[in-house]
C-alpha cells in the first residue's frame, strides 16, 4: 500500500488474508456532506482491484477505530498549524482562521469558536496524546 491509511487498512483488517488482495488493489475514499438542515458527514471506502470497485464493508468496530483515526490526524493537525503561526508571531485567533480558511471549514460547518476550543483542549493535552491513548468524541461524526 502507498497511503498509510491503505496500510492501517490492511494490517488493521486483515484485508489480503480476507479478501486475497494483491499489491495492485487501490482504496479509494470518499466522504460527503449532506448540507440541508444539519450537517451529516458519512464516508464510503471502495477497493479498486483491476478497475473493478467494491465497497469495503466493515464492522462497526473497524469503522470506529478508522472514525477515530481520522479525528486524531484532524485535531492534531489544527494544533500543529496553530503552533506553527504562533512561531510566526501570528495571534491564535487570525491562525484559526487562516486554518478554517485554507481547508475551507465554513462550507463544512465548522466555527471558529469550534476550531479555538478544540486547539484550547488538545494544548491541555500532552502533543500527540490523541495516538497515544483512545480517542474520545468525534468531530461532527466523519465516517
């Protein structure tokens, strides 16, 4: 695998042992947002083997444990793009923005009251707590 998500996925599932996978199988994810009223996030992982995709179906346990993994690259990388700016002498509340608005997060419903307090509450943390320990909440509920 070439992505470290494809490697989680294989080592983490079991995926060539299972499903007689070869080097040559792709993972592909997609993730959507579903803007009316309130914002639902789901994502679907397709396997690409020979041009050929399925849909990779995972028990609950997997989808949480890839759930979690995903928020934890998700707030680790806002604390390191805040502490980033902070080097630069820029104030948390304009990296804050500057964050939402390089991954464009308005369009995704995030705030940056959102963004603030989830920097504010990862710093109480130890740096890469989130991959040391279990994760906790999600964030607005990716996968």
């Amino acid at each position: 695998p070439s992505s470290s998500l494809a490697n989680y996925l294989y080592t983490h599932i079991g995926y060539e042992i299972k499903n007689h996978g070869s080097a040559n199988d792709n993972f592909i994810l997609y993730l959507s947002v579903n803007t009316q009223k309130t914002f639902t996030f789901t994502g679907t992982i397709y396997i690409d083997s020979k041009g050929v995709k399925n849909e990779l179906m995972l028990p609950i346990d997997k989808v949480r444990d890839i759930n979690n993994l995903l928020e934890d690259i998700f707030r680790t990388s806002i604390v390191n793009f805040i502490e980033g700016c902070k080097v630069g002498k820029i104030p948390i509340k304009f990296a804050v923005n500057a964050f939402i608005e390089k991954y464009n997060l308005l369009e995704y419903g995030f705030e940056s009251e959102t963004i603030r307090k989830m920097y504010y509450e990862q710093k109480k943390k130890k740096t890469l707590s989130r991959f040391q320990f279990r994760s906790s909440n999600n964030v607005l509920g990716f996968l």
